[in-house]
C-alpha cells in the first residue's frame, strides 16, 4: 500500500493509518467459502494513542521476538456498494491495540 | 437505537458480529476473509517506499502458522488475533505467543487494533436505516522482508 497512508511513531506507540475511497468487494457473509463479490469502496482512519504500557515477547517455536506498546485505538469507517452503505458512530470503545517492532523468520535471532 | 442482522454490504464494511446473532469466532473468520480479499485488491500489496515503479517488490511470505477460524475445519488460515477475547479452549490469544503480524522473514515496525461500536446501515434501494454493532480488526506492516522470490525488499502492508 502507499507507504503515506501509515504514520507512526513506533518508540510512543502513536500511529494513524487511514485510506480513502479504497475499492474493495464485498463477498456477503464472508469470504472463506467464496462467491463472487460485489465492488464497492472504504474509507477508514485509525488512530492509536501514546502509551508507556511496554511488553517484549520472545516465541521461539514460531520464531518471532518484539517490543511492543500496549495501547488504545479509535477507527472511523465507511463503506459503500451500488445498494448499500454503512458508517461508524463516533467514540467507540478500543478492544485490544498494540504498536512496536518485531523480528521473524530469517531475521529470528 | 436496535440492533438489525446486517446486509451483505455491512458485514463487509464493518467486518461485524451483532449481538446474538454473529459469534466473536464468527467475526474473525469475517476479519481473515477480508484479508484475503485484500490480497486480491491490491489492498495489501507490497509497494515500495524507495524504488521506481517498474522494480516493485515481490510477495512477501505468510506466516507458516494460523488459526482454525473455521474450528473445527482444519483449515488454517494465516493469521492469529493476539489479544482478542476469545473463548480459550480452543483459542489461545496470549499476546507473548501470538504474532500481530502476518507476514514471516520479517524486521520491521507493527501496528494491531480491534475496535468496536455502533453504527449506522443504509439500504440505498429503500432509504431504510438500521443501527448496527460492528467491529474491526485493521494492522500495519512496515519494514525489510524476504519475498517469496527470495530477495530482501521494505514496504509498507495493510491488513483490513
């Protein structure tokens, strides 16, 4: 994706990501059992908050290591088809969030 | 305001379970599905931050483990949901053993965040409005990767 469309700042765990008008299909329920999907668009802005919430995790069965910040985030999202459109309210509540820095695979020491 | 069971449309915008009428298991198998949908959008691939448009980067590599969204299918999808209250048994979502990221062979910069809450649904034939609860599972991916051609690249992945 345009790397412009993420802002963060991985050391405060502050970060934006957000798209506009991203054609996107719409599969129905959901894609795991296929269809053919109806073209429609998004448009999203997440925002995660500072935090000094601080977690370093090391798994080595699947070879992954990181520091990370546990946080909080807001999403604004739409979203239309030809027939169908959706929308956020605003102020909802942030579920689980984290930002920080990882290695994995060939990069797993 | 009620809750309606959502249109199409909603389910795939909102990436929702509405209460009592879609699981927290189901949403996530709605939240993979998008990320496959993604990969056919373009929504997630790779672009680079430095070089010209004819030497765009090469496909990164899943994760070479997942979760059984679809339990108990088997079937694996390359993902994981660190942090997500899910029921455990089955799903285990302990942060320290579960990967934000999902691409593998990876150094870089990750950003994770289910939100959840209301929204409003328009049928554009009918005019009609509902309020409807939904949730998203949205991620980034910044930073150097081994692609699948086996050469080291940097881009920045979206996961919807």
């Amino acid at each position: 994706m345009n790397p412009n469309h993420v802002i963060v700042n991985p050391a405060t765990g502050r970060a934006t990501y957000h798209a506009a008008d991203l054609p996107m299909g719409d599969y129905g329920a959901n894609a795991f059992t296929g269809g053919t999907p109806v073209p429609g668009i998004v448009s999203f802005v997440v925002d995660w908050s500072p935090s000094q919430n601080r977690h370093t995790y090391r798994y080595a069965p699947n070879r992954w290591e990181g520091t990370f910040l546990q946080t909080n985030v807001t999403c604004n999202w739409s979203g239309a088809t030809a027939t169908s459109a959706f929308t956020t309210n605003t102020n909802n509540p942030s579920i689980f969030a984290e930002v920080g820095y990882e290695r994995s695979g060939v990069f797993f020491q | 305001m009620k809750s309606h069971r959502l249109s199409p449309a909603a389910q795939l915008f909102a990436q929702p379970h509405v209460h009592g009428a879609l699981t927290r298991r189901q949403f996530l198998q709605a939240g993979a599905a998008l990320a496959t949908l993604g990969a056919g959008t373009g929504l997630i691939a790779p672009q680079s931050a430095l070089a010209a448009p004819a030497l765009l980067p090469a496909a990164p590599r899943p994760i070479p483990y997942g979760t059984q969204f679809l339990y108990p299918d088997p079937t694996i999808f390359h993902v994981q949901a660190p942090g997500y209250p899910l029921p455990n048994p089955p799903f285990d979502t302990n942060p320290a053993i579960n990967n934000p990221a999902t691409i593998t062979d990876f150094n870089g910069v990750v950003g994770l965040g289910y939100v959840g809450g209301q929204g409003t649904h328009i049928d554009l034939t009918t005019h009609q409005t509902s309020s409807v609860y939904w949730e998203v599972d949205m991620r980034f991916m910044i930073g150097d990767y081994i692609a699948v051609d086996g050469r080291q690249y940097h881009a920045t992945f979206g996961f919807v």
